[in-house]
C-alpha cells in the first residue's frame, strides 16, 4: 500500500502529485531562476554577435591592408623601374656629351 506524502514528489512509487503549495514554491524558483538566467543569456548572445562582428570587420580591415601593401609594391616596383630607365638614359646621354666634348 503506498503512503501519501505532502513533503516531497514521490511519483516513483505512488504516482502522487505533490501539494499545491510545494507546486507554488517549485513555480516560483523555476521562474526566479528564468528572470535570472534570461538576461544572463540575453548579454552572453549579444556579447557572441558582438564578437563576430568584430572579428568580420577586423578581417576586413586586414585584407584592406593587404590590398594596400600590395599596392605599394607594385607601385614600388614601378617606380624603380622609371627610375632605372632614367639613370640610363642618363648615363647614355652623359655618354654622348663626353663623346661630343672630346671630338670638339
């Protein structure tokens, strides 16, 4: 025979409901510990998407900046080149003035 008890849910052994006062004490736990973790999750999520959206705009910080090395590379390479074809025209033409002052 099963013994009723109010104290604790026993629904192992008698499939008894607890009393309503036990259920009202239970209700309010559940929902005090609800009206605590919701914000808590609430600011985890949002600390989450904050986080991704950091780290989008960083990456796209970072291939901007990539863009732009490569970009003063070639510009580099560039003006190198510019600046090689000048100093031998330079020297061609420095060439044929010694050429020109030495025949005269």
């Amino acid at each position: 025979m099963c013994v009723v008890s109010f104290v604790r849910r026993d629904t192992s052994v008698c499939g008894l409901v607890p009393a309503p006062s036990l259920m009202l004490v239970e209700l309010v736990l559940k929902l005090a510990l609800a009206l605590i973790m919701l914000p808590v999750l609430l600011l985890i999520v949002i600390i989450q998407y904050t986080l991704i959206a950091l780290m989008w705009i960083l990456e796209k910080c970072i291939a901007g900046v990539q863009d732009m090395q490569r970009f003063v590379e070639v510009t580099a390479k560039r003006i190198n080149a510019r600046l090689n074809k000048m100093n031998k025209r330079e020297r061609y033409f420095q060439k044929l003035e010694d050429r020109v002052n030495g025949e005269l």
